[in-house]
C-alpha cells in the first residue's frame, strides 16, 4: 500500500501543490483570480501538465537517488555527499522548470514577466527541498543505525580480543609454577605428586573446557581451592594459610579467574610472618574479595603489586565498567588486595 502512494498517488499530488502555490502566489502579485478569470480548459490542461511533469520529476530524483547509492556507500553520511546530491538536485530543478514550466507560462496570459520566472523557480525547489529531506532521511537513519552497529560490533570484537590475550597471559605463568612443582613432589613423594597431577588437571579442564562467559561464583571459589591447594605444596612450610569464603556465595554469576592473580600474587610475595588470609563474602548483591598477607621489608610497593594487577585492572574496566572496586594497599608489612564485584 505504501509502494502504491509513492509511486501512483503521491507524485499526482505533489504536481497540484507545487501548481496551486505558484498560481496563488502569481495571483496575489497581478490581482487575478485564475479559477474565475480564466478559462476552466486552460486551468485543466495546466492542472493535466504540471501533474505529468511531477511524474517524471519524481522518477528521475528518485533514480538520482539510487545512482548515489550505487556510487558511493549509503553509511558515507559526510557533508560532501550530501552537498553533492543537492547540488543535482538544484540541477535538476532548473532543467526541469525552466524546459518543461516556463514555457507554458511565456505562452499563456500577459507572458513570463520577471515574477513568473522567481516564482517558477523558486517554489518548486523549496518543495523540492521538502521531498528531499523526507525521502532521504529513512536512508540515511538506517545508514547511521548500521553505522553504529557496526563499529559497536568492531569495538566488542576488538575488546573481546584484548580480554582473550589477557586471559591467556596467565596460563604460561600458571602452568610453569604447577609443572615445576610436580617436578620436585616426583623425587620426594609419588602420591602427593599424583594428587597435585588431579588438581592441576581439573584446574586445566576448568580453564580450558569449562569456561563460559559467566560462571557460578561457587565454580570460580572451588578453582580457586584446587588452585590454592597446589600452591601451598610448594610454600614454605611456615605458611600460616587462612580461607574462608562465605556459604551464600552460590549461584550469583561472575566473569571467571578474577579472583585468582590476587592470590598468586599474594603466594608470591608472601614472607616476614608468612601469613596469608584468603576471604570472600557476600554483602547485599555485592561480592568482596579480600587477600591480605605479609611481605618481606625489602619488596619495594610496587613490585608487590606486581604485574598480575595491572592486567586485572584492565579486564575488570572490560568486563565490570563502572561496576568494581579494586584496592591496593601496604601497611607495614601487610599487603591487602579488595575487590569488589557490583551487581545491579
């Protein structure tokens, strides 16, 4: 039905807006009435002609339309494109009034006088102008929307990216200190060995097969067990190691192996008294986790950060924007680590 106006009813119209403006605006200037003082056949086959001029008018914008479309992409919405289609509009205008109107007005009444060329050229563009605007603009939203989409979809792929490399600059970390572990626990103890073998292979399986984008926080909290587990058996055995993770922490779903470059940064810093405390509990919708243990008076500040947390920083502005709270500190000998996952 739409098709049906624009192409058969709508062009009909537009030829008697743009005839009756111009003769009211020509009447008002010469003090003449045209529906009373002039003959009904001359109004009627003028009537006919500017409704058949706006036919063609109309297919040949709208196949200036297309051929822009083809030309250049619909999504370049710059000002040179747009300037360059009203420039053939104006173009187009002045052919078209000036071949096909303007003649049939120097043929009839007292001739074209210098107000019918303004009036003939005039009108006509700014309906023109009019028709522009509306029948462009669904093109050029639509380019903007996929334009936006776009580059909505460019940057996430890009940030999802980021996230995978970041991810991933764990693992040969983590898996050096395991395999190393393992090494030494074969010379002194099979079983243990065997035993730290299960965990790190289920610590494997979790990051490797077992991730999705967001995971249970009781998942994340029993990876972080095993992997907990494994680094006590290569600490030293004056370790005072402290957990406790809050039992309502289930179901609540967060992004995985957050919580775990504050742990291995805390195992390996830890020294001094050798204590570690490992908590996690949940206050409101909110969940903290807190890591505090002692370090030795000759690590400076900044190493005891270590390198682990600037990259969590990172995936955190990622993954938790304007919804996460990571703190750092050192008082005396005891370094505290507190993040805080927001959720709304």
């Amino acid at each position: 039905m739409v098709n049906i106006f624009k192409k058969y009813i709508f062009p009909a119209l537009y030829g008697l807006i743009v005839y009756f403006t111009i003769r009211l605006l020509l009447d008002s200037v010469t003090g003449m009435r045209f529906w009373r003082d002039r003959p009904w056949q001359q109004n009627a086959f003028e009537i006919g002609y500017c409704i058949v001029t706006s036919y063609i008018f109309i297919a040949a914008l709208n196949r200036l339309f297309r051929f822009f479309d083809r030309r250049w992409p619909v999504n370049d919405l710059s000002y040179k494109r747009v300037i360059r289609e009203l420039l053939w509009l104006l173009a187009l205008n002045l052919v078209f009034q000036n071949v096909l109107i303007l003649p049939m007005a120097a043929l009839t009444d007292d001739g074209a006088q210098w107000y019918d060329v303004v009036d003939i050229n005039t009108i006509p563009l700014l309906y023109s102008l009019i028709y522009y605007g509306i029948a462009r603009s669904s093109t050029f939203l639509k380019a903007y929307i996929d334009g936006k989409v776009q580059l909505e979809k460019i940057t996430n792929d890009q940030l999802q990216t980021e996230l995978k490399f970041l991810k991933a600059q764990y693992h040969p970390h983590f898996l050096f200190n395991a395999l190393n572990t393992i090494y030494f626990q074969m010379d002194e103890n099979v079983a243990d060995a065997k035993k730290s073998v299960e965990k790190f292979s289920e610590l494997l399986r979790y990051q490797l097969y077992d991730q999705q984008q967001t995971v249970a926080v009781s998942q994340e909290l029993h990876y972080l067990q095993n992997f907990i587990q494994l680094q006590q058996t290569r600490s030293s055995e004056r370790l005072q190691l402290d957990t406790w993770f809050d039992p309502a922490l289930n179901g609540q779903q967060v992004y995985p192996l957050l919580f775990m470059p504050l742990v291995e940064n805390a195992f390996k810093y830890v020294g001094g008294d050798y204590k570690l405390h490992i908590s996690a509990a949940l206050h409101d919708r909110d969940i903290e986790f807190k890591v505090v243990n002692n370090i030795p008076n000759t690590i400076p500040v900044k190493e005891a950060r270590g390198i682990g947390l600037e990259n969590l920083k990172r995936r955190l502005e990622l993954l938790y924007p304007n919804r996460h709270q990571l703190a750092a500190a050192l008082q005396g000998n005891e370094f505290t680590a507190t993040l805080i996952l927001q959720h709304h």
